[in-house]
C-alpha cells in the first residue's frame, strides 16, 4: 500500500479509518500500513485521542415536553384567524385548487357577459343582444367539455397523477 | 422542462427519504406528521446547536426558532434535497447568524463558569470519587475549550461530521460550498483538535 501521507490523501482516509468507516478490507489494509510508517501511526493516533476526547462530550436528553410545548404555543400565535379558517379545505385546494380555479374564471367571465349588455343600448349593439342569450349556454358548454377532457384524459392516461396545483 | 425534472427529483427524494415524505405531509396540512419530525431530529438540532454555541438556553431558542421556520416553510417545500440537509442548514445558518450577532457574548464566561447546563456523559463508575470527577470536567472543559476556539465553519462541520455522521456530500450542501471546500475544512479542523488534544490518548 502506498502512504496515504505521501499521496495526499492522508486526512481522508485516515479520518475515515478513525471513524471506523472504512470496510473490512481497506481497515486492514492500512492497519498493516500503519503498523510500519511512524507517519501514518502518529496522525492515526492523534486523530484516535480527537476523536475519544469528542465522545466523552455527550449532550444531555433535551426536556421534549417543554421543548413542544414551547413550540407550539408559538405556532398557534402565529397561526393567523385566515388560516384557522382555511384549515378545513386546504387539503381539498391542493388537490382541487386548478379545476376549482378554472370553473371559477369561467364563471366569473360568464358573468362579465351577462353584464355587459345591460349597459350597452340594444339598438347600438346588436350583437351584444345575441350574446346575451348565448352566452350562458356556452359557459355550461365550456364546463361541460372541460369535463368530458378530463374524463378523456383519465381514460388515456390512467396511471397519470392528478395535476398539482 | 425544467420544472418538470425538478418535480421528477423532488418525488424521488420524497420517494426516498421518509423525512421528505413526512414534510409532504406537513405541507398538506397533516399536523401529526410535523410532530414525528420534531420527535425524530428535536434532540440532535438542540446537540448540534449546543456544541455551536456551547449555551444552553441560546442554543434551545435557536432549536425552537428551526422548527418554526420548518413550520413556516411548510406551503412552499420542495423536497429538493434530504430533510435533514434542509434542516441542519436552517440550524447552521441561526446558529452562525447568533455568534457573529454577539447573542452568545457569554459564551467565554460560561466556559470559565463550567457546568453549562448540560449534564456530562457520566463516568463509567457508578460512584467516582472526587478526583476522577475533577480530572474528567477538566478534560471535559479541555475539549469544549478547544471546539470553541475553531473558526465558525470548521466547527459545525466537525460538529455534523463526528456528531451527525454526515456524508461531506451532505456537509458541503449544508454549507454551501463544494465537497473539497468541507475536506480542507475538516482537515484543517482535526488539525488543529489533534495539537491541542493529542496529549489525551
């Protein structure tokens, strides 16, 4: 074996050597190595005493009821009256959040048209006129093949997960 | 395309480290699963950050402000790495804001107060005399003297390295810096433990 000194790459493996991370095999290997290059024994050896006099400072248990106690107590102030409010459906808004989003838009828009007419003459807009018996009929449409493209979706792509949000 | 490769590493990760997928959890509004976590890493968050700072209180406040931030975060996690990478690197990061902050300026009194707050692995003996307890609160005092005196960096990567069994890949993702910035670290760390502890073999 060559000296992990000479090569460089002494404090890698040394350390590892220390730390009993090495495999069987290369554990012996420079366990062999460094029964005969005093280099080698004497980092080993003070890398061994480091690492000894790092174990005996042991950290006490930590008093875990009081740490959680703690803990949440600031969690709840900080958990704000909306939150507290949103907490039932988020689950269903992660899931749901895009379709939900998108008949919401729909509906939004369909209602936007609705409105328009009733603001503008029936003589200066004729077209608008149509619009307004049409356009209810073509929201429930939309939703309709929005559906049917879901539905179509989950026939051709069955393994494929719900979109996220 | 981009996006789409990150969503793929994040389910792997999440796939792979049950902690990730716990977080998942967490961030689907499944409280329970925010209490394994705690339960699972509350101790050795409040170890690392007490050997940062070696103060007892400070270091408490800092574990009770990690987990908050975790709690915090939960609506925007992404599982892009482990859990415990993420986290350590929340505890690294108040832990080194909190020494260069000075909130730790006691630090040296507590040392030469000894004791610290934090009770000692005991001595094998179930009744050591008096001696043998003084001359291991000296080596004690000894080895929390010379962790102290490493520079931040150095410090918390002997801390995760020896304490955390982390992996330098792990250890440099922590830090921020590349894998062969962590082995000088390390190196130059142990190098400076093994002048002023040796002598204790």
């Amino acid at each position: 074996m060559r000296c992990p000194i000479e090569t460089g790459e002494s404090a890698e493996l040394l350390l590892a050597y220390c730390a009993r991370k090495l495999d069987a095999d290369s554990m012996a290997i420079l366990e062999r190595h460094i029964g005969i290059c005093p280099a080698c024994r004497e980092f080993a050896g003070g890398q061994r005493a480091v690492w000894e006099a790092l174990d005996a400072w042991e950290a006490s248990p930590v008093a875990a009821a009081d740490f959680d106690r703690r803990l949440y107590r600031r969690i709840e102030q900080e958990v704000s009256w909306w939150d507290r409010m949103m907490r039932p459906v988020r689950p269903l808004l992660f899931r749901q959040g895009l379709p939900i989003a998108a008949a919401a838009g729909l509906v939004i828009v369909a209602g936007v048209l609705l409105e328009r007419p009733a603001s503008v003459p029936m003589a200066q807009a004729p077209v608008s006129a149509q619009v307004d018996i049409v356009a209810p009929e073509q929201a429930e449409h939309a939703l309709q093949e929005m559906e049917m493209m879901r539905e179509f979706n989950r026939l051709v792509h069955p393994d494929a997960a719900e979109p996220k949000m | 395309m981009a996006e789409r490769v990150k969503t793929d590493v994040g389910s792997v990760i999440a796939a792979l480290d049950c902690d990730a997928e716990l977080m998942l959890r967490v961030k689907e509004g499944d409280g329970a699963s925010f209490g394994v976590l705690l339960d699972k890493h509350r101790s050795s968050v409040v170890h690392f950050l007490y050997r940062m700072v070696q103060n007892a209180p400070v270091a408490e406040e800092l574990a009770q402000e990690v987990f908050l931030r975790v709690y915090r975060s939960r609506s925007t996690y992404q599982p892009t790495a482990k859990f415990t990478t993420w986290l350590f690197r929340i505890a690294t990061h108040l832990a080194l804001n909190s020494l260069r902050d000075g909130k730790n300026e006691r630090l040296q009194e507590r040392l030469d107060d000894d004791s610290s707050g934090m009770p000692v692995r005991q001595i094998s003996d179930s009744r050591p005399s008096v001696e043998q307890y003084m001359v291991f609160q000296a080596r004690l005092d000894e080895v929390r003297r010379a962790v102290a005196t490493l520079p931040e960096k150095q410090r918390a990567a002997v801390l995760m390295h020896k304490y955390e069994e982390m992996e330098y890949s792990q250890i440099a993702k922590v830090l921020s810096c590349s894998e062969s910035a962590v082995k000088s670290l390390l190196f130059r760390a142990y190098e400076t433990l093994r002048a002023r502890l040796a002598h204790m073999a």
